[in-house]
C-alpha cells in the first residue's frame, strides 16, 4: 500500500471509516487515489458519492445509514420508524423520511427513499437519535410515529396505524398522554381517540 493511500486510510478511520466524496477531496484525498483505492478493494461504495472502508464490519443497517450520512436532517418515520420501534408486520420497501418544508437533499440512487414534508411542530416533535453503525440517525418516537402514521393513513393504508396501536399497547409500556398529545400535534386526537378507548 502506498504512503498516499495509507494517508487516505487514516483519513477515512478518523471519520469513522466513511467520508463523501466532498469531505475526501476537502481533506486533501485526490479524486485519483479515491477511485484507485474503491478499485482495489480498499472502500466500498455505499451509495453515489459515498465511501466506506472495507476493512470495517459489515453494517448492520447500510440503507438508515446512508440516508443519516446523505439526508442528516431527515428523520425516519411512517412504516420505517414503526419497523425500527418493532410494532409493525409491515415490511418497508422504502425509507420514508421527513424533512423540513423547502429543504433541499441530495438525489439518492439507493436506498429507496420516499421523502414526507413536514412543518414546524410536527417536523420537530418526537425526535430521538440513535446511533446506528456508528452513526447518528434521528427517528421519530413511538407514540409520535403512532400520531404520523394516522394522519397519512390514506397514504400508507387505513389498516397500519390500527395495528401498530394494537402492538405498541402489547409490547411497549403504553403512555397514553404522549399518545394524546403527539395525536394533537398531528391534529389527529379525534381518530385516534376511539382507537384507545378500546384499549384501555
């Protein structure tokens, strides 16, 4: 391995093992030896204009991460966050993501990725981080994934929300008052109401 590469490496490792084509360049990697290093081997591609090196394990998530990497004010939500927080069948085939109104992002090859927009409180409430492969990636709680999945029902299908109620009160310790006021936020509380009051 070359003293150029071995640069690059190192490089890599302090940002985690994972840089953009922009921070690579930035940080004095010739666009030459980032090409050569991807055909050797060195790093992987994760998605366009994203590199990881291949030396580190395999990623447990490699489509949230990505989205983290190239959407880092995006939040995960819909059927995605439900299949993260484990109340849900449904299998995404897709990651929904909300951003903020008029924020622009980058276009995306891979993951699927279906874009939400959404508007002050209900953009800003609910926002957990969890580090997943080593990166930051902000997901909507339970309860204020709940309250979104009800609201685009008729996008999603009037049947999920309903059954992730139904497993959030199963699995998880049910905190009907987040419940209540996420729904507000929403401004769903009416619907979702009678759906609890067969619960409790």
């Amino acid at each position: 391995m070359s003293s150029v590469v071995k640069k690059a490496v190192t490089i890599f490792r302090r940002y985690g093992g994972i840089l953009q084509t922009s921070q690579a360049l930035k940080n004095g990697i010739h666009p030459r030896t980032l090409y050569a290093m991807w055909d050797d081997g060195i790093v992987e591609r994760l998605c366009r204009g994203t590199y990881r090196l291949s030396e580190l394990p395999p990623l447990s998530n490699p489509e949230m991460t990505t989205i983290a990497i190239k959407i880092p004010k995006g939040v995960i939500c819909l059927i995605s966050a439900l299949s993260f927080h484990e109340i849900t069948t449904e299998i995404p085939h897709e990651i929904y993501v909300a951003t903020l109104r008029n924020t622009k992002y980058p276009r995306i090859d891979y993951p699927p990725v279906r874009i939400l927009r959404f508007s002050g409180e209900a953009y800003a409430e609910g926002i957990e981080t969890h580090t997943i492969d080593g990166k930051k990636v902000k997901i909507y709680n339970s309860e204020k994934t709940i309250a979104d999945c009800f609201k685009y029902r008729k996008k999603i299908g009037q049947d999920i929300p309903i059954e992730a109620l139904k497993q959030y009160w199963q699995r998880k310790q049910p905190d009907v008052s987040k419940l209540l006021y996420y729904a507000s936020v929403c401004r769903v509380s009416n619907i979702i109401r009678p759906y609890l009051e067969t619960l409790i």
